[in-house]
C-alpha cells in the first residue's frame, strides 16, 4: 500500500493498476444501450466463455446482479432458500423483498454451506396458500463465514437439489475466483452446476466497478431487459469493462497471493488474547474472528486503526480482516507486529 495505513477493512478498497488505468484512457467505446460498445462487448465474451456460460450481462453492482438474477427467476410471493448468514439475505438492503416481492426462506449452513437436505426440507409444499419456492441462491465463497469455500461436489448437489424440485439455482460468486484458486480448480467447474451467477470485478480483482451476471442466451436478453428498467442501463461503459478484461487476465491469477497471506496472518489471529479464530476455517482472503470478551468490538476496531491497522465489524462480537492485491509482504509483517502488541 502507499500510505503509513493498512487497510484490512475488505476487498473493496483496492484501487485498478496502472495497466487498469491505461486501458480504461485507450478503449474503444460505443453505447452499450445500442449494444455497441466494443470493449464492453468483449468483457460480457470473454467473461461468458471463462465460465462455461453461454452469454454474459455487465451490472454496475453485484448488488444489482442478484437482484436482477432474482427477478427473472422468481415472481413476487415466490420465495427464495439461501443460507441464513449469506449477503444477498443480509446485506442487500433488502432487495429482494422491496424490489422482487419475494421472501427469504434462510437455512442454517455449517461455515456458509448449506446442507442439500435442509434445502430440501425448506421447498415448500403445492399447496394454494403457500408462497412457492421458485429459486436457490449459494453464496461462493460465502462472506460472513469468512471467506468459506462451497466446493464443486457440494455445489452439484444443491444446485441438483434444486432442479429435482423445479427450482431455478443462482450462485452469487462475487469472489467465485478466489474459490477457485482455494480449490484448485477452474472457476467454470464451479458455475457449472448453476442455472445463472454472477462475479465480481470490483472486490479482489481490483477494477474501479461492476460485477458480471452470467446464464443462458434466453436468461441474459430477460435480464438486459430488467437491468434497463431498474436504472441499470450504461452508455460508454467501455471505460469501465477496460479495468474488467485486465481484472480476468492480469489479477486472478494472483489471488493465491492474498489467501497465502491470510492464512499467516490468521495464525497469529489464533494465539491471541483479544480474539479467537481458528485458521483452518480460513480457506481464501477473509478472517471472520471473535472479541474475547472484555474487549468491546467498536473500541477494538478504533483501537487497532490509531496503530495503523483497519479492519471492519461483522456483526455482534465479529471482527473482519480483509487481504488483498495491495497488502504486500511488507504491509504483513507490519500487521502481524501491530497485532502481537496489542492487548
């Protein structure tokens, strides 16, 4: 990073590179509303074809993406089975009832990964009265439970869950790459299984804005069509898909980088006396730890900044710490001396 500050608040934060910027000062542009921006054309190909998908649609916000996702899998009243902790649930201000009309129907999942059973058991009957369960959303990797990888049997098996029982599937990938690298697989084995996904180019991967939603040819032109009426509808977006085509070749074969130093980082997260985690639960770039008590989480977070270190709340007595591409080896061995002090 360039400042005296590390920032550990998410993945978020990071700023494009400077091949970003180049790219985004050259593209070639047009009006994406006609179809015709040529850069922004490229990224929805490009994207569509690394995830095994058959077209692909450019949202400004994963945000967006879900919730297009939703409506044109779901109708108002239906409703939706997600992991009970998963964002799309918690931290979407929402959207999926005041936008979509649709309830949530939260399952329990062990670390963010939902058991295909419960699944199962939270479908509802067909029965009049009852508000019909039309779509499963999977969270890979799953935020809150810090950064948890679905692994590609599991995903195969809720998402078949799901078509068994005439649901739709939708994985919010937002860090879907970061799962792959943790598995060592190709992000498409992930996708596969899922009727439509969407990812992320504005968390780890580095670019200014925008996330990618993903499905069939018949799916994409429905959701081109909902993205236009919900406000989502850009002109020269070009500039921005420029940052997105060097995210996916440039960036993610870097994300490893992240997960390494997590993963150090959490080792001395767990030998500490204000917090507890447990490392083997850290599988990529997130460490959701646990204020011991006696320490209040907001005061520990202000605390932490006055030495230099940021990180953000998760909830109750939860604390996130974020890696990313602009922590350095550097920035973590600054981390870990500012942590081994603290009391």
């Amino acid at each position: 990073m360039t400042t005296d500050t590390i920032d550990l608040r998410s993945d978020t934060v990071t700023r494009p590179t400077p091949s970003m910027r180049r790219a985004m000062a050259e593209a070639a542009v047009g009006d994406d509303v006609y179809g015709e921006d040529p850069t922004l054309n490229r990224l929805q190909e490009e994207a569509a074809a690394l995830l095994g998908k058959e077209a692909a649609l450019f949202c400004p916000s994963g945000t967006m993406a879900n919730l297009i996702a939703v409506l044109v899998h779901t109708r108002p009243g239906d409703e939706v089975v997600c992991e009970s902790d998963c964002h799309v649930y918690n931290y979407e201000a929402g959207a999926m009832a005041a936008v979509a009309g649709v309830l949530p129907r939260p399952v329990k999942g062990r670390l963010g990964v939902m058991d295909p059973g419960d699944v199962v058991a939270a479908i509802r009957a067909k029965i009049y009265y009852l508000a019909q369960t039309s779509l499963l959303c999977v969270e890979n990797t799953h935020n809150l439970a810090g950064g948890t990888v679905v692994d590609v049997i599991r995903c195969r098996e809720l998402a078949g869950a799901a078509r068994d029982h005439g649901l739709a599937s939708h994985l919010d990938g937002a860090r879907i790459f970061n799962a792959a690298a943790a598995l060592g697989v190709e992000a498409a084995e992930i996708a596969a299984p899922f009727d439509s996904l969407m990812f992320c180019i504005s968390k780890g991967l580095s670019a200014p804005a925008g996330s990618l939603l993903l499905g069939t040819g018949a799916f994409i032109e429905e959701a081109r069509r909902i993205r236009k009426r919900i406000g989502g509808g850009m002109r020269q977006a070009g500039i921005l898909a420029a940052a997105g085509l060097v995210a996916l070749r440039e960036i993610v074969p870097l994300l490893g980088e992240d997960h390494r130093r997590a993963k150090a980082l959490a080792e001395v997260l767990a030998d500490h006396p204000v917090f507890e985690c447990r490392v083997d639960d850290v599988h990529t770039n997130i460490i959701v730890v646990t204020v011991r008590g006696g320490y209040e989480p907001g005061e520990t977070i202000e605390r932490l900044a006055g030495k230099g270190l940021l990180c953000g709340p998760a909830g109750g007595r939860l604390l996130r710490f974020v890696t990313h591409r602009e922590i350095t080896d550097g920035d973590l061995e600054r981390a870990v001396e500012i942590l081994r002090d603290f009391r």
